[in-house]
C-alpha cells in the first residue's frame, strides 16, 4: 500500500512539476526587458555592454565599491542578460520546479494527507496574495533578486530539517550546507542570519515555528485578498481622485485625507 501511494505522488509530482516549468517558462519568455534589467546590462566599471564573464566579474567589483554588496544575484543577472532570452526562462523554469519539490517534500515530512495539491494550492495562494507577483518570479531582475534567493534558501532549510530529523547526523553533511547557507546569505541579506541559526542549532526549527503568529500571519493574508479583489473595481483610484478634488491638491492635506480614507 505505501508502494502504491509513493508511485501515486510521484506521478503526481511529475505532473505537477511539468505543469510548473513550462507555465514558469512560457511566462518569463513573454515578460519584456525593463527598468533595472538594462542598468545590469553595461557594466559599471565603464558602462559598456556586458559581453563575457570577465566583465561581469569587474562590474560586480566595481558595483560593490559603488553601491551595495549585494553582488551574488547581481551577478546572475549580468550573467544571463548576456545570453538569449529562452535561457533566463529555462533556468527560471528550473527553480520554480526546485521550489515546488522542496514544497512537496517538506509537506510528506509533516504527513500532510495529499502533499502535491497542497503544493498547487501554495502557489494558487502565492498568485491570488502577492500583488507584483510577476514583477518577483517573471521579471528578469526580480526572479535573480527575490525568487531565486527564497527557492535556494528554502531548499536548505528543508535538507536542514531532514537532517535533524535523521539518524544519521553526520557533522559532514552539516558542513556541506555551509557553502550554500551563505551564498544565500550573500543572494538575500533579508535571510543569511535566521539561515544560519538554524543551520548551526542555535534556534531548532520547532521553536522558529514556536515563534511564528499564524493568527497575525493570517490576517495579512486575508487584507492582502481583499485589497487585491478590491484594487480591480477601480474604488482605490476613485478615492486618490476624490481625496486630490477635495483638498485641491494641496501635499500635506491630501497625506492626511488619503491616511484617513485608505
């Protein structure tokens, strides 16, 4: 029975993970190059078209002394705008498919009764509950920025979790998470620490879920529903032209009424 129920997820897996990636692919393909897509383009160091990994390495050397150390992603970015379009599809394809398996993994861990349609409900979630959610997991800056560093990170807090939860806990497998622990340290700022609490014990993963407010968790939820379903009959441009009309523009009196209304 257990053989018949494994084969019976990983068929559904298979499909779902197809249905993933070409969805993810045909998406990014059709996402158009915008806004910061054309800044990491031309490198910084003399503001030519990037060309060659070598130049990506010295523009990222000379982003970190001009802007910010955030060069991983960075990086990625550079990197893939040199190629054709279809790879940065292909590759963002691939870790939606990494994301969606973590997912499913880490769900048959917790003995959730249908692990893979929980997994789809996840995303359905993630499209009805992010606003820009194009704008993180199909636009080329976003997807290298946001995505990739939470499907990487999310994939180690899982291996994490498997291997606290094995027998078998071998310092050397704990030491082979280190390299990736920090890379995604160095893709997100947001998650290298709470990553490496984790990674090293100091915080267990029963008490960083201890932590966790569901109650406030989902009430986000909820607004971030409701103001999405709402934003599509048009009230919130209503009210911004109404406040404006009122106030007759002026700056400090429409902050106070749109603060009030909103």
């Amino acid at each position: 029975m257990q053989g018949e129920e494994r084969r019976k997820v990983h068929t559904e897996s298979a499909i779902l993970f197809a249905a993933v990636f070409c969805a993810m692919f045909f998406l990014s393909l059709r996402t158009p190059l915008i806004a910061d897509d054309f800044n990491y383009a031309f490198g910084y160091s003399n503001d030519t078209r990037i060309s060659s990994l070598a130049d990506v390495w010295k523009s990222m050397y000379w982003h970190r002394r001009m802007l910010n150390p955030r060069v991983f992603s960075h990086g990625w970015l550079s990197l893939v705008l040199i190629y054709p379009r279809w790879v940065f599809a292909a590759l963002n394809a691939a870790v939606a498919v990494l994301f969606t398996g973590t997912t499913i993994g880490f769900l048959r861990g917790q003995r959730t009764t249908h692990p893979v349609l929980a997994t789809a409900f996840v995303w359905m979630l993630l499209w009805i509950c992010m606003p820009g959610f194009g704008q993180v997991f199909f636009w080329t800056s976003g997807a290298c920025n946001y995505f990739w560093g939470i499907a990487i990170a999310w994939f180690i807090i899982w291996r994490v979790i498997r291997l606290q939860q094995s027998s078998d806990h071998r310092v050397a497998r704990t030491c082979l998470l280190l390299l990736p622990a920090f890379a995604s340290g160095a893709w997100s700022e947001h998650i290298s620490f709470a990553m490496l609490m984790i990674l090293f014990g100091i915080i267990s993963q029963e008490t960083a879920i201890h932590h966790i407010d569901f109650n406030t968790l989902g009430l986000l939820m909820g607004m971030m529903i409701i103001v999405n379903i709402t934003s599509e009959t048009g009230l919130f441009n209503f009210l911004a032209i109404w406040a404006a009309k009122k106030v007759k523009a002026k700056p400090v009196a429409l902050l106070v009424a749109l603060s009030t209304i909103t």
